[in-house]
C-alpha cells in the first residue's frame, strides 16, 4: 500500500534478450517496449528511472551508451523526464565521473548517494535542471514541502566536501583509468573460459560473472543446489566476501584497489568457480 502504481519495460539485458538469440547482435530492440508505452501512455508519465550502463540490483546488467542516447531522444520527443539513479555508478564507477558522461544523454535529474562521502557516511543529493527548479521556487503555494531530520547534516556534507577535494587534486579516478581499469578487465577475461560462466560484463571497475549450468542454452543452476551460498561460504574460507546476486557473481571495486590486492581475489575466485563440479554435477 506505500507503493502507487507504476509502468516497467523491457531491459537492455542482451545475455537474456528476448528479440534476438545472438547478443552481439542486439540492437536494442527492448526499447520498442519503451516507444509502445510513451506512445500510449506518455500523457500519464512523469519520468522514466533507470540506472545509467549498469543496471545494479536488477543484476549487474551492464549496457552501452546507444542505449542511453536512444532512450533520452523518445523521452524528449514524448516531454518525459528522465531521472537517472547513480546512486551506484557516479564518482567514477564507471570510468566516467558519471554514467551518463558516456553517453550524449542529458537527464533532468541525477540522483547521487554512497561514493559522495566514500561511503563513510549517509549522504543523498538530487540534482535537477533549472526549469525543475524554477517550477518549485517562489511563492509558499509553489514549495517542494518534503524533507527529513538529517536533510544537509553538517557532518556529512563537510565529509563529501573532502571527498570532492580528493576526487579533483589527488585524481583516483585518472590513475585508475591509465593502471587499475585495464589490469581489473584484463584479469576478468580469464574468466571466459570456464564453462559455467554464460557471459563476463564489465565497465570501468565494475564487473559480473554471470553463471550458468549451461552456457549454450544459457539454463540456469537449480536453485535447489543453492550455488550462490556456496560461493559465499567458500569465499570466507579465502578471506573474501562474494555476495552474489542471484546467478550474478559481481566486483564493485573502489577506485584506489591495489592491483596486488585484485590479482589475489581474482585467482581465490577464479578457484571457487573451477571447484563447482567437485560439489555439484557439472561436465
């Protein structure tokens, strides 16, 4: 009953696409959903959410920015507000400090959180354009009235300010692009050949496994054989913490990981997945 109701499309998850059987292929033909809907329905729609290139807790679905450019031009041919969540992907995730950067798209809001205070501290940011401000600022009849006890706390927002400090003199996100972004994919693309990996998505230093009891017909693990607790339990014993999402085994690394570092979850990963088949019946 907190919820009201709300429209879902079709997602640019190109592993499982439902319009073509080859993924490189795909010419985003999920976004024929979206032209239907804003067709019939734009009169009633506000504004389409959506997480920019990685699409985070539906999976660690990654897509590229010709979707974003194709999504933004039907939302301002049907006058649709585009909100963009980069609660996860903004502050360099991406390799951009923003998704968004990738792309040519422009959205009307961008809502930013975690990275902004190096997740030491709760902190929450909505960015919008002038014409949304406008249409709030002025007299009381106007007023966005909503807020919270903790709204500008001053301990977070000073927090954030030398976050923002580090981001723009030390550069992390710079020195990650030129050492730890091409060491992080590299190391990933050993993962393809092991067979019960379907598909190795990665973007920035973001990356997913997605796993499969067979990669052809891209069918899933039983969920009887409960492979994602397994993988859990199996990372403490190496001293790591993998927490799957689903079938989706993911790294969501900080812009400063040391490679050293990276070199020994990944190979303590890459062990866990090839002693699948000594618990579970796999060819």
């Amino acid at each position: 009953p907190l919820f009201f109701p709300s429209f879902q499309v079709s997602a640019p998850y190109c592993f499982r696409c439902d319009y073509s059987e080859k993924p490189e292929t795909c010419n985003y033909e999920c976004l024929q959903s979206v032209e239907q809907l804003l067709e019939e329905r734009h009169e009633e729609i506000a504004a389409l959410i959506i997480e920019p290139l990685i699409m985070a807790a539906g999976g660690m679905i990654i897509y590229g920015p010709e979707y974003l450019d194709r999504l933004d031009t039907l939302l301002k041919k049907y006058d649709v507000h585009l909100i963009a969540d980069e609660v996860a992907t903004g502050f360099g995730r991406t390799g951009n400090m923003f998704a968004v950067e990738a792309s040519r798209c422009r959205p009307d809001f961008i809502c930013l959180s975690k990275s902004i205070t190096g997740g030491t501290l709760p902190l929450a940011v909505t960015a919008t354009t002038d014409q949304v401000y406008e249409a709030f600022y002025g007299d009381a009849s106007r007023t966005f009235y909503h807020g919270h006890t903790f709204t500008a706390h001053p301990l977070g927002c000073a927090t954030a300010c030398q976050v923002l400090k580090i981001l723009q003199q030390e550069k992390p996100l710079e020195k990650a692009r030129r050492h730890l972004i091409p060491e992080f994919h590299n190391m990933l693309e050993n993962f393809n050949d092991i067979p019960w990996v379907g598909e190795v998505r990665k973007v920035g230093v973001v990356g997913a496994l997605e796993l499969v009891k067979d990669r052809h017909s891209r069918e899933d693990f039983p969920s009887s054989w409960q492979v994602p607790r397994y993988i859990y339990r199996e990372g403490l014993k190496h001293g790591l913490i993998l927490r799957p999402l689903g079938p989706v085994l993911y790294f969501f690394l900080p812009l400063v990981f040391p490679v050293d570092d990276l070199q020994k979850v990944m190979e303590n990963t890459r062990n866990i997945l090839l002693s699948l088949p000594d618990k579970y019946p796999l060819k």
